[in-house]
C-alpha cells in the first residue's frame, strides 16, 4: 500500500534562513505530490504542488523539487519568517485512485 | 480558493449516541472526502465520494461510518455509535481535479 515517510518530525531555523522537509514515497505509480500548511487549530492549507512530468516548481519564498527515481521530494523554504512558523505535510496521490496520503508531518518553528 | 464550510465547529457527544456532520461544498466540484486528524497525528483518509456514490473507503471507515448527500448539496458524515477512538478533527475536503481543498473542520469529542 501507499506509504509516506516525512522527514525531520520538528525543525528549528533561524528568521531568514532555509529549511528543508523531506518525504519518500513507495508506490511508483504516485504523480501528484501537495504540500500542505497546518497552523494550529486550523485546517491543513495547501501551499505548492507538483506533478510527476515536472522536477521543480517555484512560488516565491517557496520551492518543491521531485526525484521520481528515488521516490522522493522536498520542500525548500527560503528567507523564512515567524509566520511560517506551523505544521508542514507531505502527501501524495497514487494515479487510479484520488485519496491523499499524508506524510507523518514537520513542525517548523521559526526563531525570531 | 472557495469556500468549503462545515457544521459544526465542535460536537460532543457521549460514547454510544450517533453523529452527524455536515459539509457545503462548491456545487460544481466533483470529488468530495472526508478525512480525520486525532490530535498531534497526521492526517487520515476515510471516504471519497464521487457522482453520488462512495468511491474509495479506508479501512478506518468502517459499518459504524456512512456518508449521503440528501439532498443534493450537503455531504454528510454519519457515525452510528461512537466511541472514544473517534475523538478528532473530521475534515470535508472537495476537488475538480486532483488538487484537494479543505473545510475549516469539525472537532468531535467523544466522552
């Protein structure tokens, strides 16, 4: 079956640096990968995605890339800022089927 | 992006007794799902819902979970007795493609 691995569980920055999230994926036939922003007490709100004939995709602060031979992709954070501080979720979508699969989830905190 | 509402906000309930929970979604959307988020935990697939008729089921989503649109514009999510391990945020979420959007979410608490 379909599983996400998220990747760190909690990740501390610096105002203005970068951070990274990590996820991998088992199931090839995955092809679409949304990123998700959790505040708390808030639902999850989708930030970037990308699909699986695209390797990178930008929107501003914002960056995903995906490697489809090593079942893997990232989101990039750059300039971060105390509002970004929240919950981050992968999840993926398998072709054939519409539900999304979650990743464990990052909580990003930004140090001011 | 357009607006998904959910009633209620917050639901308690005594273990045993029935749920519902509601959902507008944009009439035009095509796909609609519910998921749930037990605190501090990821979240979950329970039931897609596509042309009327349940589309794909976790195996969360068990006899005690039903899912109707009555009359044609609300989604509703039944749980016939609840238990304590239902206790969560239960999200409606829509599509017309593959990109989802989710309501602002029902907290359940079951005592």
């Amino acid at each position: 079956g379909e599983n996400v691995e998220q990747h760190p569980s909690t990740l501390s920055v610096q105002e203005g640096d970068s951070a990274v999230i990590k996820c991998t994926y088992s199931d090839s036939a995955s092809n679409y990968f949304p990123w998700y922003k959790q505040e708390l007490g808030k639902r999850p709100q989708l930030i970037i995605d990308i699909r699986s004939n695209v390797g990178e995709k930008k929107d501003q602060r914002i960056a995903v890339t995906l490697n489809k031979t090593a079942k893997h992709f990232s989101l990039h954070i750059t300039e971060t800022q105390p509002e970004d501080s929240a919950v981050y979720f992968c999840a993926e979508v398998n072709f054939g089927n519409e539900k999304l699969t979650f990743g464990t989830g990052t909580r990003l905190t930004i140090i001011p | 992006e357009p607006e998904v509402t959910q009633t209620p906000s917050h639901q308690v309930t005594q273990m045993g007794q029935e749920v519902i929970l509601r959902c507008v979604p944009i009439s035009n959307h095509l796909y609609f799902y519910w998921y749930r988020q037990i605190l501090g935990q990821k979240v979950e697939f329970l039931v897609s819902f596509y042309n009327n008729e349940i589309s794909e089921k976790s195996e969360i989503f068990d006899d005690q979970f039903s899912v109707e649109r009555p009359d044609g514009s609300n989604f509703t999510l039944k749980i016939r007795s609840t238990k304590l391990e239902d206790s969560a945020m239960y999200f409606c979420a829509r599509s017309l493609t593959d990109t989802q959007y989710f309501g602002p979410g029902t907290r359940l608490t079951v005592l």
